[in-house]
C-alpha cells in the first residue's frame, strides 16, 4: 500500500535532556493527531543559567499518514 505523509513542525522543551524533549514533544501531538509513524531531529539548541545548561529546546518535524476516507 501506498502512503501519503503529512508533516508538522513542533519544538520540544526539556530541563532533563533531549531525549526528553523530543519525546515530549511527540507525545503532545500524539493527543490530537493519528498514524504518527516518523520524526526527524531538525535543530537542537538550549537556554543557560549561570554558566549551566537551564534546559534544552528540540525541533523536529513528525510525519502522519493521511486517513485512506479523507483522499478523495
């Protein structure tokens, strides 16, 4: 079968780590979109806070497949 992906660009937010971001971030779009299957790491950057790492910031883009009834 033949898929066709959607793709949306989200930005994750950690104290923890950037796994942790990611996966927040994925997780937060679980809630409202379907048929994730794939992300993809674009950027990595984080904030500093008297000379430490505060917390990290991941973007990444999250690819979904369509609903086969919503191609017409």
């Amino acid at each position: 079968m033949d898929h066709i992906y959607k793709t949306v660009d989200l930005t994750g937010s950690s104290t923890v780590g950037i796994e942790d971001a990611i996966g927040k971030a994925v997780g937060r779009a679980a809630q409202t979109l379907h048929n994730l299957r794939w992300f993809e790491v674009d950027e990595i950057r984080g904030g500093i806070e008297d000379g430490a790492i505060a917390h990290w910031q991941v973007s990444i883009r999250v690819g979904f497949t369509l609903d086969d009834n919503a191609i017409d």
